[in-house]
C-alpha cells in the first residue's frame, strides 16, 4: 500500500444514494398521475403501474450481482492511511451527480400519466426499491461476513456512481465497526444514552 492511501466510499452506501430519492420520486409522480384520466383510463394505469413496479424492483435488484460477488470475494485489507469517506458525502456526490437525471425522470413519470396514469411514477418507485433491496442484500453480506466492502473513489464514475462498473478493479475490506454507515448503507445507530 502507498504511504498517500486511497478515498474510500462504501459499496452499500453508493448504491441505496439513490433509493431515496427516485423511491420519493416516484410516489409523488404516480399519486399526481392518478388524478390524470390519461388515454388508457386509471384502473388500467394502476394495474400497469403495479406491474411495472414489480419488474423495476427484481431488474434493478438482481442487475449485476455476480459483478458484485466477484469483487467481493477478491477484496482486499484496507491499509491504514486509506481514507474512509463519510455517509453523507458518498450521498450528496451520488445525489448531485444524478441530480438532472432525477428530475427528468420525474418529469416524464409525470409526463406519461397522460397516457397511463400512474404507470411512470410506480416504475420509478420500483428502481428506488429495487436499489434498497440490493443495498439491504449487500447488508447481509456484510454481516455474514463481518466485513464492510469499500471502493476506490477515483473508481467511481464522475457522477459518484457505478460501485460495481469497469472501471472498478477490487475492493477493500474493513471490520464490520468502520466508518458512520451500518452494514447496508443505513445510517448507524447509536446506543442511547442512560
């Protein structure tokens, strides 16, 4: 290892930075759509929507998985001059380098309410869900592992994306009490005082 280190973002928190937003998103864009008739009528948007939904969270979930066991399984130590980066930073790099592509994603949820009611925003409700499925996955292989995964920021694309792209080569591996974040991105609790 360099004596300089490297800036580590964790694997899991890359990946649920996006839940939120597109999750919230979503459901906003498909109860505004619900009140659009739209060209197929609400009932049938609804029923397009919930299957939408579905498809989004299992495409999104299941989307590169191997990709992720495979660097996962080659991680290696972090050293001691790497650099954890924090939560919150990993969270606003990932939000504002998809910032643009969260509004037009909501834009055109709303957009096709017109045709399918509701349809657009369920389905980006689903991407949402799907991203905190795999984030919650990545979670209980941490714990099964008691090791955190972490990934070279300079890996990352510009966007503060992509933890399992081409441009990632390996990832690093801490003990499960590193960083700010739970296994699986979530913020860590702390104990409450007494």
């Amino acid at each position: 290892m360099s004596r300089g280190g490297q800036g580590l973002a964790r694997v899991a928190v890359v990946v649920r930075a996006g839940a939120a937003p597109m999750g919230w998103l979503g459901v906003f864009a498909a109860g505004i759509g619900v009140l659009v008739p739209g060209v197929t009528g609400r009932r049938i948007g609804v029923m397009a929507g919930a299957a939408l939904f579905v498809v989004a969270v299992a495409v999104v979930a299941f989307h590169r998985r191997k990709r992720y066991l495979g660097l996962a399984r080659s991680a290696a130590r972090a050293g001691k001059h790497d650099v954890l980066q924090d939560r919150a930073v990993s969270v606003r790099n990932w939000r504002r380098g998809h910032r643009w592509w969260l509004l037009l994603g909501f834009l055109a949820a709303l957009g096709s309410a017109f045709a399918v009611p509701a349809a657009g925003g369920m389905l980006l409700a689903g991407c949402g869900t799907g991203l905190r499925l795999k984030a919650a996955w990545l979670g209980r292989r941490e714990r099964d592992e008691d090791a955190l995964l972490w990934v070279r920021v300079d890996w990352l694309a510009g966007d503060g994306g992509r933890p399992a792209g081409k441009a990632v080569r390996a990832y690093r591996s801490t003990g499960i009490a590193a960083g700010d974040a739970a296994p699986g991105g979530a913020r860590r609790r702390t104990a409450a005082l007494v």
